[in-house]
C-alpha cells in the first residue's frame, strides 16, 4: 500500500510518515514491558519503511507520525506508569539511529492510557522522560555498544549533547541508557573519556507502586509541577571524574560527560 501511494502521489508530500504500536493494550503485559525481544520488534518495520521509500521516493524524510507502547488506547495500569519508559526510551533512541528525524507520540493529552499528561494536567511518567530527553539530546547521533552479557537488556544510546542547554557546551556527550536487568548494572566510559566530568540525570519510579508508579524521581527527588505553570527544575548529579556508570535494576537515565570535545559534536 505504502509503495503504491509513494508512487502515485509521493512527489507531493514532504515526508513519509508511518504509525507504531508494539503490543495489543487489551493483553499486553508487564513482562512484555520489559522483554528487549518485545524492544527489537520496532527494528524490522523501520527498517522496511526505509527500504520501500529508497526504492519510490529516495529523498523523502522518514518520520514516526504516531505512536506509543500499546494500540487500542494502550495496556491500563501499563501504558501511563513507569514501565512504559523503557518502551518510550528505547524508541527514541533506535529511532535516531535508524534515521528516522520526527517521532510523533500518541497522544498529550486525552483517551486512552497512553497520553503524557492525566486528567488534571498533572505530568505522568513519559512527560518527565520526553522534557529530559529534549533537554539533554542534541540531533546528531553517534554509536554506542554494551559488550558481555549485559547488551541485550543494558541498551545505550549516544548523541552529542543539546547545546541549548545553558550548562553545556559543543564537543559534550549525552549517554542515555535503561537496565532491564533486576540487579544493577555498572559501565564504564572508553579511557580517552575516563577522566572527564559526568552529570548524572538518574530516573526511577517515585512511591510505593515501582514500576506501576505514576511517579518518577529524578537524582532520588520526585518530580511534580512547581504550580500550574512552573515546572521543577531538573537538577544533575555531578559524578566524580572516572567513577564508573551505573543504573539501578529497572531503570534509565542520561548521562552528559562534559568537555568531551568530540570531534563529532564541535
């Protein structure tokens, strides 16, 4: 259908857009949450989307138009909880690897339960994770890999650093990773960044719920609005120079490694 619209009307339009959902909401599960094989699932169609457009339409763009971790108004009880992060942060971050420039997600604000903000306005979990990653994530992407036994479900991804961002500069990094290990995990940066300053932005679920929570904490202080039009301030944790990485059981976060100078990134 995709190459038969691509060829009729493609020249037409700016981009190519196209919709995701990993699982069904009515039977998805918390272990489907957080299954890196459910993860790798978002790979081949992507993949395949790619393939039919450089073959009808080579110069299109590529973007997510809708998504988000489960069609039919997402998994209740999954879909707005910390859980539902790993999804969202390894969407984006393969997404940006794979070349794809746009993700749309499904939806601010409304049905269902998968939006960003609930009833009240209040932020749920993939809010506080989209404003970091917008905060912290600049749009070149560069390569990052787990070696041993941790890379299926230790996943990293690598960028050059926002520079908008008033405490960094070019040439910094943004790590970003999440452990769907149930210990944690540690990591440790190449020696020719070994020596170099890291801000910490570490994410967990906030309450007695875990990871069914609707609350998150950011560096261990649980994030909310400051009133209806202010929100907090999203405070890094300054890790000593060459202190290994690490991420809690079940849990993600960024990591800026400041005065890089990556070539890459000046």
């Amino acid at each position: 259908m995709l190459r038969n619209f691509l060829k009729a009307g493609g020249e037409v339009i700016d981009s190519v857009t196209w919709h995701h959902y990993y699982l069904d909401g009515r039977t998805a599960t918390k272990e489907d949450f957080l299954n890196p094989d459910v993860l790798d699932t978002f790979i081949s169609p992507v993949q395949k989307t790619f393939q039919v457009v450089e073959k009808t339409r080579p110069h299109k763009k590529v973007w997510l138009g809708e998504t988000s971790s489960a069609y039919g108004g997402g998994a209740p009880l999954l879909s707005d909880t910390f859980a539902a992060g790993f999804m969202w942060l390894d969407k984006l971050g393969l997404s940006a690897r794979l070349g794809i420039e746009v993700v749309m997600r499904q939806v601010f604000f409304g049905a269902g339960n998968y939006h960003l903000v609930d009833e009240n306005f209040e932020p749920l979990p993939d809010y506080w994770l989209s404003l970091l990653f917008k905060k912290l994530v600049g749009t070149n992407v560069l390569m990052a890999s787990v070696k041993g036994r941790a890379r299926n479900k230790l996943r990293v991804y690598l960028h050059c650093t926002n520079i908008n961002h008033p405490r960094y500069k070019e040439g910094d990094l943004t790590l970003y990773a999440l452990n769907l290990h149930n210990v944690t995990e540690h990591f440790q940066l190449p020696h020719y960044l070994f020596d170099k300053e890291v801000d910490r932005y570490l994410v967990k679920p906030s309450g007695p719920d875990g990871l069914f929570s609707k609350y998150v904490q950011l560096n261990d202080k649980t994030l909310k609005m400051v009133d209806d039009q202010t929100l907090p301030a999203l405070t890094e944790k300054p890790l000593s120079p060459g202190s290994p990485l690490s991420l809690p059981a079940f849990s993600y976060g960024f990591f800026v490694i400041r005065n890089a100078r990556v070539a890459a990134c000046l």
